[in-house]
C-alpha cells in the first residue's frame, strides 16, 4: 500500500491454506512485522486444527530470511519453501489476490 490506511498500515501478509484456499489477512505498519504475524497465525491454525503446521511457501524477501524465521521454523518442524517468482501457481494466487482486492484497501 503506497498509503497509510486509517489504522495506520502500510504493507500487509497473507495467508493462504493450500487444501482449503482458506485465507489470512494481516495487516501491518511495517514489514518487520511478518514474522511476529506468522507466529500469531501458526500457533491459532495449529490449535484449531489440531495438526502441526508442515510447510511455510513465501517469495524470497528479507521478512522471510532472517535467522531468527529460518530457527523459528526449524525449531517447529515448518519445511520452508521459497517460490521463484511469477513461475509457480502460488505464486500466481498472491498476485491474482493483490491485484482484485487492491481496490478495497485503496479506498
């Protein structure tokens, strides 16, 4: 988002569950956000799904290469799994995402 909304973000990560295409919205002031955001929503998907988290799909960017997310999910037993951009179909579901609900948080 190149303007902040009315709560005062300006990036936001989602979430897609690949079985169910169910999907997670957060929103954020600032990128370094991300992981403090995974953390909340890995720890709410296993506890109502009662099953372990096994595999984390991202892009390459910074919020996702720190050491600090690389022993997070080691210590968690998460496969991480970083995607070659525009090349795969998740991929390809991020960016039909961004793109037809851009005009909701636009406004």
């Amino acid at each position: 988002m190149e303007v902040e909304s009315l709560g005062g973000s300006r990036y936001f990560v989602t979430f897609i569950d690949d079985a169910s295409r169910k999907l997670w919205v957060y929103f954020l002031r600032t990128k370094g956000e991300v992981f403090q955001y995974f953390k909340r929503f890995h720890a709410m998907v296993e506890r109502q799904a009662g099953k372990p988290l096994k595999c984390l799909r991202s892009d390459n960017g910074g919020e996702y290469t720190s050491h600090e997310f690389k022993n997070y999910c080691a210590e968690h037993g998460i496969r991480h799994e970083k995607t070659v951009p525009e090349k795969t179909v998740p991929h390809n579901i991020m960016v039909w995402l961004k793109e037809s609900t851009e005009p909701l948080w636009r406004k």
